[in-house]
C-alpha cells in the first residue's frame, strides 16, 4: 500500500517519515507536501492508495484536499490527523468519507493499527467490487448488463445523436445517476483486455458514480461527469492516470488511453467519444509509459511541432525557479497557457519524467554541483535549491542519489566530471 502524506509542520512530517518502520511493514512513504495545494499534483503523479493529511494547513487545508480527493479520487482512502479534538471537525471529516480522525500526536504504532484498519477496509471493498465486476458476464439479464449496454450505445458507430437524452434518461430510471453540466468520455485499449476490462470496471464502480465504464473489443470506453468543464477533465485524467498505474500493476500492456473534448449537451458525448477515439488511434504502443491526451481541439499541441517548444518553455521556466520553495506545477501550467492537468499529461509524455521527478531533478543537480564545489553548509544548500526542510532534503537526495548530501560531499567535492 502506497501512502502520501500532508503536513505544514516540518516535525511532524519527519517524526512519520524517520520513526515509522516502513521497510517493516507492507507500506511505502511515496511522497509528502506541506499542504493541499502542493499535495495535489503529487497526488496525482504517484497515485497512493492512503493519503495521511492535517486539518489546519496553509493555502489548501485537510477538510479542502479531503473533499477534492472525494470529488476526483474517491478510491484513496483518507486518514486525518488534527491536533484540535473537537466534533466539528470530525462531523466534517465523515461527511467527506474519512476513513479515520486522530489527534496529534501520534506514535508508531497508533499509525500501524490505523494504517493496517484502513488498508484492510480498502482490501475488502477491492474484493468485493472485482468479484461484482467478475459477475458480469454471467449476468446478461441483469440490470447491471442492460445498463452497461444502454451506455455502450453512447459510444456505437451507429449511435443517433438525439438518441442521447433518452438513454440518459432510462439510465436515471434504473438508478443511475449520468446527468450532468458536462460529460467528457476516455477511449482506453490495453491487452490483455479482459484483465484490464477488469480493473477498469472496478475502478469505475468505485468512484461513486462519477464514472460510468462500459467494454469495448480493445479495451474500456467511460463517460465522466463533471459539474464544471475543469472538473469533468480534472476527473477524466485523475482517473486515466489511476487506470493506467492499475493496468501497470495487472502487467498489462499496449496501453493507450484517449481523452474527448469536454461537451455540455448529451447528444455531444458521441463527439466526445469520436474525439477520444481518433486520438488513442495516433498514439504508438509503449510498454514503458502511457499516453492520455486532452482533447481533440488541442491534439496539435501534442502531436505538431508546437509541443517541443511548449516542453523547452516549461523546462526553462522551471530552470529559472525550481529554488523558489512554493514552485508548484499550475505556476508552471500557467507560464506555458496550458490547464494543470493537460500540461501534466504532455509534460509526462513528452520528457518520460512527471512534473515532481523533473523539478527533484533540477534541485538535486545543482546541489551536486554545490557539494562538490563549495564549502556551504548543506542546510544553507537545501534552501538554496528550494527546500525549506533541510531533513526533507537530506532524505530526498538520499533516496535518489544513494548518499546523504555530506557522504556525496566527501566522496566527490573538488573531483573532475
């Protein structure tokens, strides 16, 4: 189980990072922010199956981040940690779906048994959505069938487009809620298909009703709902990206995955899902990565010659302000005129790093360089390529370079390239 943690306090975030047992137990710290805001984007990139937040944080607090993760990642299971024991916000905290409120502060093993409680919860809905997902295909005279079919018609070639609100509306009467302000549909092909047909189904059922799965002969076709136009594409790579780390886990391969145009008017989801389509057709097989791309109206800015020079923006941008400590990935997006996601998608693409692992790289390259060539202190060092915390950069350099930053020092300082 993946976990990701939330926490403006910088004692707190290394008492969990240093004291707790990982290597231990069957949990791997993938990853921590020192708010929601920060948090997000790197949410998104690693994909943890727990998520650990405060309450009280700067920018975006717990209860904000808790109720995104609920909108746009509802599969996450959420732990709080509040050093402020009152009901209110344990009141708030249910009705966002946390999973479980501790106070601060906590110990090593208050956290395992929290840790082992929610991973078995989350363990136990998994099997019971993939053993419902496992009964599909023998239930043709379900209700389950006859829905997923009524949605695959969205999608037929033959598909009339004013045939839409009517299927929406049968749809509503069997209980499935797919009226919305907007709707964007993923075309997504993988192989083995009925491993991945799977996984998607499974994932779809638990995202509480904002996305509606259906198999196609290469793969899953979804119909995401939005109440916004950035929340329907928000949602829409939230969970192609889940999609494909899930596809990943399963030992899936050939992945592609094609995201539409964000429509308002049901009889334009067939566009959507044409849109979609058309791109995942242009996306070559990879093994090692996946593509997803935003939209067919932007498709050129990921497949004409306009997409080197947006990365090469980006890149440069980063460069020039990876030391400011509150660099973010929609600073960035906004540099290049690009959504948050959108970008983070070509971005990943494009480099084969995601926007965390390149800006870590930029950080930790001109430390190296500092080690090796000045007397600075390493806690000076940190702040001077964008970390605050000097342990978090300690930690953060020893994870991807093998040495703490004073072992690199000794080793390296005044050596030739």
């Amino acid at each position: 189980m993946k976990v990701f943690l939330a926490d403006d306090e910088i004692v707190v975030r290394e008492g969990i990072r240093e004291s707790f047992p990982w290597d231990e137990t069957p949990y791997t710290l993938v990853g921590e922010a020192p708010d929601g805001e920060m948090a997000l984007p790197i949410i998104r990139d690693t994909n943890p199956d727990i998520v650990i937040t405060d309450i009280r944080m700067p920018f975006m607090d717990g209860l904000e981040l808790c109720k995104v993760l609920k909108e746009q990642m509802p599969w996450i299971g959420i732990i709080v940690l509040s050093g402020y024991d009152e009901f209110e916000y344990a009141r708030q905290c249910i009705q966002l779906g946390v999973r479980e409120y501790l106070l601060k502060p906590i110990n090593a093993s208050d956290l395992r048994e929290v840790l082992d409680k929610v991973s078995a919860q989350l363990k136990a809905e998994r099997k019971t959505l993939e053993h419902a997902a496992s009964l599909r295909a023998r239930m043709e005279s379900d209700g389950r069938f006859l829905k997923e079919k009524l949605i695959a018609s969205l999608f037929a070639d033959e598909a009339v487009e004013e045939d839409a609100p009517n299927v929406l509306k049968q749809l509503s009467t069997m209980g499935a809620s797919v009226f919305a302000p907007f709707y964007v549909v993923i075309d997504a092909a993988f192989s083995p298909t009925a491993t991945g047909q799977q996984a998607s189904g499974t994932l779809a059922d638990s995202s509480s009703g904002i996305v509606h799965a259906t198999s196609s002969r290469t793969g899953s076709r979804l119909l995401v709902l939005g109440n916004t136009a950035e929340e329907a594409e928000e949602r829409a790579y939230a969970f192609s990206t889940s999609l494909v780390r899930e596809l990943e886990r399963l030992d899936c391969n050939a992945i592609r995955v094609g995201i539409g145009d964000i429509v308002e008017d049901p009889k334009d989801i067939i566009k959507s899902f044409k849109a979609a389509r058309h791109i995942r057709h242009l996306l070559v097989d990879r093994n090692d990565m996946y593509s997803t791309i935003l939209g067919v109206r932007e498709m050129g800015d990921v497949t004409d010659d306009k997409t080197p020079s947006v990365i090469s923006d980006a890149k440069l941008y980063m460069s020039q302000n990876f030391t400011n400590a509150n660099l973010m990935l929609q600073d960035v997006a906004k540099a290049v005129n690009m959504s948050n996601s959108r970008f983070s998608t070509v971005f990943s693409q494009q480099t084969g790093q995601t926007f965390t692992e390149y800006l870590i790289y930029l950080r930790l390259s001109k430390a190296k360089e500092l080690l090796k060539t000045t007397g600075i202190k390493s806690s000076q060092i940190a702040r001077d390529v964008g970390y605050n915390d000097a342990h978090y950069f300690s930690y953060i350099f020893k994870k991807n370079i093998g040495l703490t930053p004073s072992d690199y020092r000794s080793q390296y300082q005044n050596q030739p390239e």
